[in-house]
C-alpha cells in the first residue's frame, strides 16, 4: 500500500487538531513509514468559519455522505457525532464503498457497533475507534494488541472527565452536586444539559465498548445497569473520606458465575488504590487478568490534542497495513452477551441513613440488616450537630448481595425510623 | 501466515509463565485469528528439572543454538538473560536464520539492540522486546502503536520494582537504604549483589530502550547519567515528604536544546503527580507529548504472569503478522544519539546542609548560592534535637543548573561551615 488519502469529516476541535497533527508530522511518518498519510478532502456544516488553519489545498465537501464515498480517500475519519443520522449513514456509505473508517463517535458504536463491524469486515475494511474511548488513553490498543494474550476478568474505569472534575472539587471543597456542577456549567466543563454527562450514559457507551473487547461479546448498550452521580451528596463524600474511600463514577464490566456485569455507578474506592489518585477531568482505565494482574493507564479523557492523537494512531495503523477485525474477535465469532442480573452482584456497600433519636430505632435497623444476613463491617452514628433529632448512621457492609441489600432498605425505610430515604453506595476493590 | 511454532529457550520463572499461558489460550488464540501459536520446542540447562509443568510434548534442546536454527520454530523466545554469551549467540543465530525472535533481555537490547536490528530488518523478522521494559505494563505496545501520531518530549519511568519497594518502604516506616535493603534481600525482592539493581543499572537498561523508540535515535546506554538509589537517607524522605515531595528512582529522556538528556537518578516528585503515588514493587512509565498532554501507564513490573504476558503479547502480534522495524522508525534512519550533558540540565535541586552552630555560617552559605545565580525557592533551618552543635538546613533551588548548583555545593562544601558532606536530589516536574 503507499500512501493513504484522509477525508475528514466534521471540522470541530477535534477535526481542527487531526488536521494540524497530521500536517506536522509528514516528515515523521516518512522517516517511519516510507509513506504518509495526508488529507486530501474535508466536510463540516460551514466551509467559511475560520478554523485557525487553512483548509485551501484540500477537496471541500458540503455533504459528509458524498465525502463517504469520494474516489478521493482511502479513509474516511468521522468526527461528526451522534449515534443517527449523518454520522452512521455516512460512515454505513463510507464501509460499503470500500473505505476504511476511523471515529470518535463512542454512541455510534455502542449503538450500532457490530451491525457496522459486519459491513466493515464483509468490505475487508477497517473500523476503529480508539478515540471514542477514554479520549488519549490508547486503551483499545492496549485490549486488542496485548491485553489478549490473557484472560481479562475484570476491567473499570473513569472515562467521563466531566463527572470525575466534579466528585474531585465536590471532595476538596466540601460542596455539594448542585453547586459544583453549576460552577463546572460556567466554566464550559459540563454542557448545557448534563444528563449525558452526570447520568452516567457517556461512561456506559465506551463501557460497552471495552465489554465487547474485553471479553469477546456483542457490544450491548442497552444491558448496562446505569446510575449517575446526580445522588451523590457533600456528607457522603465526607463520610466516605474519613473511613478511607473516594468516590468515583465507574464503568464496569467482570466475569461472574452468573454472566457478565456491566455496570456505571458512583462507588468507594480505597484511597490506596491507584484508581483514587485519578483526579479532575483525568480519565483512567483498570484491567485486571488471570495472568497480568492489575495495570492502569491514566491520562487526558477529552480535548483537541488526546482525542486527535488517537483517531492519528488509528490512521497510522490503517497506513501500516494493520487491518484487524473491529472487536478483536472476528464480528461472527463474538458470542451474544450474557447478562449477569444486578440483583445478583455481590460486594461491599456504604449505606448512610438518617435515624431519628427514637428508643430502638438502632435495634430495628440492626434487626432488619440480620434478617437478610448482612454483616455489618462498621456502624459508625455520628454526633449530631444540635438539634439531637436526627442522629446520621454511617454503615459499612461486608461482601452481600444487591437483592438482599434491597430487600432490607426498604424495609428499614418502611420502618418509620429515618427522617430521610436511606442511601446507599456500592464499594468496589481492586487487587 | 498459518500456525506460528515457537522454541522457548530457557525455562526459569519466566519461561514456564509463557508454556502455561500459551497452553491455557489456545482456544481464544484459535476463536481470535483461526490460527495459534503453539510451543513445539524448549531448551534450558536442566531437562529433568521438576518446574510444574509437563514438557513432555516438546521437542528438547540442550543447547539454546542448536534450538535457534532448528526447522521446527517459527519464533525463538529468548528468556535466558545476560548480555553476552549464548543469549548474545543464540539470538544473532535465529535472526540469521530467518526466525522471529521475542526476548525480555534488557541488557542485551540495551547493549545490542541497533546490531541486532539490522540482522533482524536485513532477514526481514521481527525482533520484539515488550517484556523488556516494565515487565506487565504494554509500553513499547502503546509507544509504537499509538504515540508515534505525537512528537514525544518528555518520557519518565519507575522500571525497577526493587528500587521503589526499597524507597516506599524507608518512606512508610522512617528506615534507613541498608537496613530496608536488609530485609528486602531476605525476603528475596532484592539480589545477593543488588547493585545492578540499586545502583539505578536495570533502569538504565530500561530507558535506553525507550529513548530509541521516544526520539527515532540509536540505543545508546552508555551516554546514559546513572546514579542509585544507595545515597539516599531517612532524613532526606522525612524532610522531602514534608515539603509535599515523594522519593522515586526515575528514568528519563528529555528533549532539550542541547540534545536528548538521558538520566537515571533519585527525584522528588510532587506528591500531587500520578507518579508519585505508584508504590511498592509497581513500575510505571509516564510520556508527554506535545498534542497528548501527559498519559501514564501502571502496573508490575516484573514476575511470571505479567512477563510471560508481554512475551506472548510480542508472539501474537507475529501471528497476526504484524512485523514491524526493530525500533519503529527502520534502524537504517535512526539518528545517531546526541547527548545533553550533564552539566547543562536544569531544574530544581533539593540540597541538604548539616551545617556548624558557628555565627556567619548561614551567610556564607547565601553568599555562595547568590555567587552562582542560585535563587532560593524555600529554606527551612531545623531544629536541632539536642546539642545545638549541627543545624539541619534545607534549601529547595528554583530553576537552575547542574554546572552552577555543583559549582556552589563544592566551594560551600570546602568553606569549612558543614559538618558533613552536603546532599543534593534533583526535582522533576510533570505536567
């Protein structure tokens, strides 16, 4: 193969800094390659907008679709976003005429990932998406290129640099959700309508993506147990700080006896762990293994130079010749997902309730814990600040299940002795 | 390509890591690429050694050479160790002789690497080396996979597991090198002679590697700055660690305007950085580049599982028949190395002082850091425990360089003010 033409649709940060990168780095590629990559045609909504870099020597395209299939490119890099539309029909085009494809789009994937993988491995094609994941961690390499020589069990991660700036400031400034994510609004860290963000989906799409690699499953989106950080409060952090535990959100997939969980939760983790050093919008990626024990990457989730750095390294790969099935497993052989029930994780939890200074109350609580054979790891009950009304009880489970734990808040609950609804966080180890 | 035949030479801790898990993987090899790797051959110095596993269905050679240019191989696996002798012979010969070769000698690449290179390149097989580097930890995967899109400026490593237990441990518990080394030689985390270890030479191995795949230039370990980790005292890590600062034996390549500095030595390092928090026997190796901001890589750096991983990562990636130049860029247009000296770094420089009771002492020690254009970030005057005779003095530099800071330290060593030699740590700084 000599050289490989680049058509870049969507020219956002992203796309500005995949043009940049690309353009200083010929003599680079030369030097390594004998052959380059270079961008020959382009695509974005507006061909006036000025973008900091000249786009004069290369093909402008109003139309992505057109640009999908141009006898211009040998690649066609998708940066324009969104799981429907413009983005997957181009990228569908793209595949079927014969083009290798790289994007960032982490929804389209998680979305519609392996109908795409079909087409790409029946065009004898690449698909790749390092960027989608975890931004300039090169995570999916990592999985596809040496993690495989084992058999990965467990892998989590911080791959959403928006709720992690948040839980850290939340953590070092002693505020609460609300106020800091207002602040992070301001700032252009959160978007506008955080949902995506704070509700844990953006975390689940490029967890089902790492599922898929990880363990040689269909992508599956829609399976994943997702719950944001929305709930989380400045107490619990507090609490949870004093008994030796950050919280994190995390993306979460591990091989149990009863399938695979996939899970976005907030959760504890000890502060000795690597995985609680991983502060403000830094993301970070765990994967564990029967033979390789635990190894972490950890760097910039987001921004124009790591995410273009990624989709760049996916094109050098495409330049080398490297062209591998999109999931690691050939798109046939991947074996349709196997959903481990939430109700049947087991591990350590964290439950804050707030009891009211009535005779008995802590007995009942107690009570109800052995009914559903929970054992208590620690109960620490606060000092109330005055009043003496309400006494906080901080609560420490040892390994139970999600079902039992369920069953008895909401029997505590029902019980009448909490001035609010119980809350409770899972605590998730690592070796 | 169909089935890849491997020869293992040399069945120690390592060697039978890589007989279990290529046996164990067989089906995933198979599901993954239609294809395997599978062992047919091993050599080592005793065959009736009992080492766990059965060597029964393998081919035996006493003698590693006649191993390395049997037909029945595909790939020589080198886990012989050394520098020279029949690892040395035994690798020249498979080359010669037209197989892959996977080694996790890192002496042997660090002396030979470019020699070896071109044998390789000449036969055009592959010579891969990611056991090498960081035992576990993909480094050499993510350097030539995925940073090569970047310019790469800056790469820091902790790549000796023995040096930062060492370290953590004297931080942990307040004790002295000698008597932490002591307990970590019976314990069997460090050698009889730990030199090679202590002495910061391992890590030096380590880096020169790096080097040569961060800049595009020869493998040149002995223009490497090498100082270990035997100097370094209990006083100094209380004094550091109250400053905000860990103690980590780094190696590091730097681009400079006077060329690529190539350093092995203690450093402090903010307590806030990634890489202060890797404790323990862990490795890590952090990379800066000029789009992908900092990424940092975590995990063991040593022992059966995580060696025997990146050694059967290398094998399958000749499956796949990916083979790449030795060094990335090919060894014919790597540049020669241009070496920074020493004496023109700069940075920050910790110096401790055990300086006289002896009026003017303080003054003159100003007077000579202001002689030399040193500016003072901070100095903080201990006080003395009991006989007032010695006063602790703690001098963190701003900016500045080596010529200067060892050209001040050895007109205050001699102006008769100090009551012991002065001690100095460089600082290192990370985005």
């Amino acid at each position: 193969m000599g050289n490989l033409r680049l058509g870049i649709a969507g020219l956002g940060t992203v796309g500005v800094g995949v043009v940049k990168l690309v353009e200083s780095r010929q003599e680079a590629f030369i030097n390594m390659f004998n052959k380059t990559a270079m961008i020959t045609a382009v695509n974005a909504r507006s061909k006036s907008r000025d973008r900091g870099v000249s786009l004069d020597k290369f093909e402008w395209f109003d139309d992505a679709r057109e640009l999908a299939k141009s006898s211009s490119i040998d690649v066609f890099v998708e940066l324009i976003g969104g799981d429907e539309g413009i983005a997957r029909e181009s990228v569908t085009i793209a595949l079927e005429n014969g083009k290798h494809v790289v994007t960032a789009n982490k929804a389209l994937i998680a979305k519609h990932g392996v109908e795409l993988a079909k087409i790409a491995e029946a065009n004898n094609v690449a698909l790749m998406f390092e960027a989608a994941v975890a931004g300039g961690i090169p995570i999916i390499r990592v999985m596809s290129q040496s993690v495989i020589a084992n058999e990965i069990t467990h892998i989590a991660g911080i791959m959403n640099g928006t709720c992690n700036y948040i839980l850290t400031t939340m953590a070092k400034e002693g505020r609460d959700f609300k106020d800091v994510l207002a602040e992070a609004q301001a700032k252009g860290y959160a978007e506008a309508d955080p949902t995506f963000d704070v509700g844990g989906i953006d975390t689940a799409h490029k967890l089902a993506i790492l599922t898929s690699l990880a363990f040689g499953t269909e992508v599956d989106f829609d399976s994943i147990y997702i719950e944001g950080i929305e709930e989380n409060t400045a107490e619990d952090i507090k609490n949870t700080d004093n008994l030796g535990f950050n919280i994190k959100l995390l993306g979460m997939a591990l091989k149990t006896p009863n399938g695979i969980e996939q899970r976005v939760h907030p959760a504890l983790v000890a502060k000795t762990s690597s995985i609680a050093a991983v502060d403000d919008v830094n993301n970070a990626v765990y994967i564990e293994s029967k033979m390789l024990d635990g190894i972490m990457l950890e760097g910039k989730g987001a921004g124009e130079g790591p995410t273009a750095s990624s989709v760049v390294g996916d094109i050098l790969q495409i330049l080398r010749g490297q062209i591998e099935p999109v999931f690691i497993t050939p798109v046939a052989k991947l074996k349709p997902y196997e959903k481990a029930r939430m109700n049947r994780h087991e591990g350590g939890y964290y439950i804050a309730l707030n009891v009211k200074n009535k005779v008995g109350a802590l007995a009942a609580i107690s009570e109800r814990m052995a009914e559903f054979d929970i054992s208590i790891d620690s109960l620490i009950q606060q000092k109330d600040d005055g009043d003496d009304v309400v006494i906080p009880v901080t609560i420490i489970t040892e390994e139970t299940s999600e079902s039992e734990i369920r069953a008895a808040l909401k029997k505590i609950d029902n019980d009448g002795f909490l001035a609010s609804h119980s809350r409770v966080i899972r605590i998730e180890k690592f070796a």
